[in-house]
C-alpha cells in the first residue's frame, strides 16, 4: 500500500512563496506519477500539477508560470515550488501518486495554504 505524506503548507502573504514537499512509500510502479491537486472552500478539487518519473510535466493554466514541479524519484519525493502567490492560492493541497497522471490512487492528507491580502 502506498503512503502519501505532504508537508510545507503555511499562512504567506500575496506575492510570497512557498514550497510543498510530499513523500511517497510504494512500488515504481504505483508511484510513476505524482502530482499535486488543491481544493478551496465551496469548489471541486482540481489538479494543480503533476509529474512523472520519466520527468514529463503538466499545469493548470491558472498557475503557469509561477508553479513548478519537480521529483526526487531515488527518495520518491515530489515538490511543488509556488512563487507570486495569490489570495485565490489559498486552498488545501493535496498529494497525489498512482501508475499514470490519468489515474492517482494513492492520497495525502493534505496540507493547508492560506494567501493574504
């Protein structure tokens, strides 16, 4: 079974950064991909961003350009570097890893990023 276990949320103002970290336990196989998804209070979670180990990367469009993703594969470990942060950032961040970014079976807690104005 695959554990997923996020840290590095924190309370930054806008404009500041932040990087999130997340650790994974599992096969090659089950923890290829990684990736990072976010849910703000009253909306549907959705992906942020994702890699795999192959070293291939997605984004939303929202964070282009001020988010990167980046992994570890010998301590199976993902990172998610967030620059120029937003109030609109503000969200729980969730940790993800699977076989492919299409189908993430495994799950953090998540960890909480507050954005002030």
């Amino acid at each position: 079974q695959v554990q997923v276990v996020e840290s590095g949320g924190d309370l930054v103002q806008a404009g500041g950064s932040l990087r999130l970290s997340c650790a994974a336990s599992g096969s090659i196989f089950s923890t290829n991909a990684m990736g990072w998804y976010r849910q703000a209070p009253g909306k549907e979670r959705e992906l942020v961003a994702a890699i795999v180990s192959g070293g291939s990367t997605k984004y939303a469009d929202s964070i282009k350009g001020r988010f990167s993703i980046s992994r570890d594969n010998a301590n199976n470990t993902v990172y998610l570097q967030m620059n120029s942060l937003e109030p609109e950032d503000t969200a729980v961040y969730y940790c993800a890893a699977g076989p492919t970014w299409f189908y993430f079976a495994s799950w953090g807690q998540g960890t909480q990023v507050t954005v002030s104005s």
